[in-house]
C-alpha cells in the first residue's frame, strides 16, 4: 500500500503575499475555476486512468507519459497525471508541459513550493517512484547524540560550505523548570527567529538562522504546563526555552527523539508546520475589507517578522485550501491598542472579502470560537534594508496596503536616522481607502509621514490626486530629503500594478538594492 503525503503546502496566489518574484495568471475557461476541479475529484471519475490502482514507476516510465493528453510529473517522489488537471491550472498549460514526464520538484519548488497539490490532486496520483532518493539516517540515532552537538552526517555538504555554523543545544532542570538552550552561533537572532509549539508530548522548537532552519523535534518524557517562556541573548546568539514542569520531579532525560530531530536545512526544504488559532473577533475596516483578529494556543510562541506572511488554511468541500496574508498591527496608532491584550499572543488580517470568491466567504462566514490554522511565516524582506535609511517610501494598491502596516510601525519607532516616509496609497473610491482616518491621524502625530491617496474612479467631489500609477506621479512622489539620501521604495498590489511600478521605478533610476517589491 501507497501512503499518500498528508502534509500541504499554501497556495501563492493573493496580491497579500510578502515574497519576490511571481509569475503571471492566464484566463481560464468558464467552468474551470478552483470549485469546478474540487467538484471534478468528488466525483468519482476516473483522473489517473488506472482505475484506482497505484503503480511504481520507473524513469523510463515516466518519460512515456510527456505530452498534453498523457501528461505525468513527478514532485517528491510521487507521480502525478496532471492532464485532466491542465485545464483548471491558473498558470497556465505551458508552466506544467515545462515538466512534463521528469521530476518537476525543482521547477515546482522554484515557482510555487507553498501549492496544496497533495489535496489539490489526491485523486491524480498515478504512484511513487520506483527508484527513492537516498534519505538521511534514522533519526532514532539521535538517542546516541550527546548535548544535541549534531554529527556532521545529519549536516549536507552544501550546508557545511556555504550554510550557518551548525548550531547546537542542551538542556537543564530544576525542581520546577525544564530549559532547553539553543546555541545558534550567530549574533542576529531575534524573538521572531524562533517558532515553539507544544502539543500534547510533542515539543517542536524551529530556529531561522539566516535562510536556514534549525529544528528540535522532541517526545518529552514528562508532562508540562501549557505556558512557556522564550527569552533570546541576542550578542551571543543564544535561545531559551524555559518550560514548567506539571510535577516537580526529576527527568532523567529530555525525551526522545521525533522526526527530523537536531536538523538543519535551508529553510525552502523546511515543509511548513501549522497550528489552530481562534477567531477572537472580526471587525469592519471598509464596505468589504475586515479586520480578523486570532489567538494563537497558549503552547505556541510566533512572532511574524515585519514584511513577512503566513498561511491559513480552512477545508472547504472536502479539499483543504489555503491562502497567504500578511498579518498586520492591530492599529496604526498607540491609543488605538488594546493595553490588556498582550500583542505576541494575537495575529491580525485586514482580508478582503470577495462574495464570489472560495476562501474568503468561509473565512467571513466563521464564527467568534472557530479555529483557523495559520502556518510558520515566509518572505525574503530583511530588516537590515532599514539600517541608516533616512528616506522610505511605500506604495500600495487596495489590500497591498497590508505589508505596509508593520513597516510603518517598526520605521517609524525604531529607525533613528529617518528623516521621511511617504505612503501613495491607490484605490478606486474613498469608501475603498482602507484606514483613512487613522492614516490621517498618524501623518498629523508624526511630521515625518505623509501620506497621497490617489483615487482611479473618484466622485466629482474628490479633490485629491486622480488615476493609475505613473511616471509623473512618482517622479514627483519620490524625492529624496538630501540629495545622496539613503531609499528603501516598498511596492505592493495587484501584480500589474507592482510590475508595472518597479518598471517605472528603475526608469526613474532607483537601483535594485533600493526596491522592494512584494509580488504575487
């Protein structure tokens, strides 16, 4: 028997997501939409035409099976037949043909690694490959590792040359107290750099380092309390986990070891974990953007990085689908924040509701104690962009305002050498303008903010700037404060809307280094 990989990585398409480079959706006919395939798999019919048999197969095999009508792709070592499914791909036919009957792993991890295609095409798995890839040790030899050091075969060649020092742990106890320290090695190590979660007896300690992930993966041999702390040295590199113990007895070890225990690997290869928040309250922003607020367990410390998105994931008809948001503050201003609400403990979404939509309409229909799993945080955004920057400005179309919200937070709070940042900020009407007022208030607290709001369908009472984005509306949106000033230029919206930004903007001759571009 085939066991069919339970674990789904997100869908990539939402002008919301925070990462770079993207790649361009094509019409589709009518009837091939995401709810027409879902439909398509409920149906009984048979997708890989092998009357529900699941075969091993060879790369002679798979070669066969390489054109439109007969198209079979290999991605982790299962292989699909993905002709019935060309059709309903919003990249288009060509992006699959591109792999046709090869192991599209790398073309796939390159494009969209986040894709749910282990739901999405369940009923398309043809089988496994007969020839695995080699695969690490058991990792049950861990039990003989002292201290965590991690061997050198556990640690890739390519890491051990261009990757991290590799990073170690240990742990100690008090009658009360159980800590685990994580020696990273590296001296940019932050409280966003570390994801914990405890579920049950499992312990689960992920650690970015640079674009690397460090994972302790443990089955603790005895039961603790709910809540932990996490307190990070920051000039030596050091993390610690400070878990209460349920009793207060001695442990005579820590625990055993579960899957992928003491490993470090590029963070891309790192399969994205999940845990269950709830919907603490749902409030309007605009006519049809609201703000989504969701506790995350007690278990569980998450700090997404500013610039950086996650995933939720809700199963509708059956087919887990997911969606990337980037979470935002709870308001743009001090007074506005709730002081009893302790904010590492809460995510909040402006998400745009769109009654057509799949998703969105699920998530808008949830109610107040309803559980939504959001997964670790993605995106290439450094906050070393911000170091002795002195002028920033941002750009965002409609909901490509969100990336923006905890930039202008954290500039504004922590940049001691900004001398500006400027938001131009593009929507159709005023009733579109998400968080006006408070935008307002901030430009009239902080004198180093302006903001532009430029409407593309405005009334006849609309006073401000009209139209799309333009050459002439940059030009004369980005001045620098000094003439060699260091600029950092956020861009986010609608994927033409940012390609067609970034275009201008290299023609105003800002440099690559002085760009972002948040892409869908």
């Amino acid at each position: 028997m085939l066991n069919i990989p339970s674990q789904s990585f997100p869908a990539p398409r939402s002008q919301q997501r925070a990462a770079s480079g993207g790649r361009s959706k094509v019409p589709l006919k009518q009837g091939r939409s995401l709810m027409d395939w879902i439909r398509l798999t409920k149906s009984g019919k048979d997708l890989t035409g092998l009357k529900g048999r699941l075969i091993e197969v060879t790369e002679e095999e798979l070669k066969k099976h390489n054109k439109k009508d007969d198209c079979w792709i290999c991605i982790r070592g299962f292989v699909y037949n993905v002709s019935p499914y060309m059709e309903y791909h919003p990249g288009g036919e060509d992006e699959l043909m591109k792999a046709a009957g090869s192991d599209g792993t790398d073309l796939f991890d390159q494009v969209h690694r986040w894709v749910n295609y282990e739901s999405m095409l369940k009923e398309c798995l043809v089988g496994r490959m007969a020839v695995k890839p080699a695969v690490p040790k058991d990792y049950h030899e861990e039990k003989k590792v002292l201290n965590g050091m991690l061997p050198k075969s556990q640690v890739p060649n390519a890491l051990a040359k261009e990757g991290p020092v590799s990073p170690s742990y240990d742990w100690f106890q008090t009658d009360s107290l159980v800590t685990i320290v994580i020696y990273t090695k590296q001296k940019d190590v932050n409280l966003d750099s570390v994801r914990v979660d405890h579920q049950y007896d499992s312990f689960r300690a992920e650690t970015i380092i640079k674009d690397y992930s460090y994972l302790i993966h443990i089955e603790l041999s005895h039961a603790i309390q709910e809540d932990f702390s996490v307190r990070v040295v920051a000039n030596v590199g050091k993390i610690e986990i400070v878990l209460k113990k349920k009793e207060n007895t001695s442990w005579e070890c820590l625990g055993h070891p579960l899957e992928n225990h003491n490993s470090l690997m590029p963070k891309k290869d790192r399969g994205l974990y999940y845990r269950k928040c709830q919907l603490i309250s749902k409030e309007d922003a605009t006519h049809d953007t609201k703000l989504f607020c969701l506790m995350l367990p007690p278990s569980t410390h998450l700090q997404v990085p500013v610039g950086q998105h996650v995933y939720l994931k809700l199963t509708i008809a059956g087919t887990e689908i997911v969606k990337p948001y980037t979470p935002v503050s709870a308001s743009l201003l001090s007074e506005f924040k709730e002081p009893v609400i302790p904010n590492n403990k809460y995510i909040y979404f402006l998400i745009k509701i769109y009654p057509a939509g799949l998703f969105t309409p699920e998530l808008d229909h949830l109610q107040i104690g309803d559980f939504v799993s959001v997964s670790n945080p993605e995106g290439n955004f450094k906050i070393s962009q911000f170091q002795e920057l002195e002028d920033l400005f941002l750009l965002a179309a409609g909901t490509g305002f969100t990336p923006m919200v905890k930039i202008l937070n954290y500039a504004l709070t922590n940049i001691s050498s900004l001398r500006k940042v400027k938001l131009m900020f593009f929507n159709k009407t005023e009733d579109d303008i998400i968080w006006r007022s408070q935008l307002e208030k901030l430009a009239f607290k902080d004198k180093r903010f302006d903001v532009e709001f430029v409407l593309s369908k405005p009334t006849s009472e609309w006073n401000g700037k009209k139209g799309h984005i333009s050459l002439d509306l940059l030009s004369e949106f980005l001045k620098r404060s000094l003439d060699k000033s260091k600029v950092l230029i956020c861009i986010c919206g609608p994927m033409p809307f940012t390609e067609q930004g970034m275009r201008m903007l290299h023609d105003l001759n800002f440099s690559k280094d002085e760009i972002h571009g948040f892409t869908a």
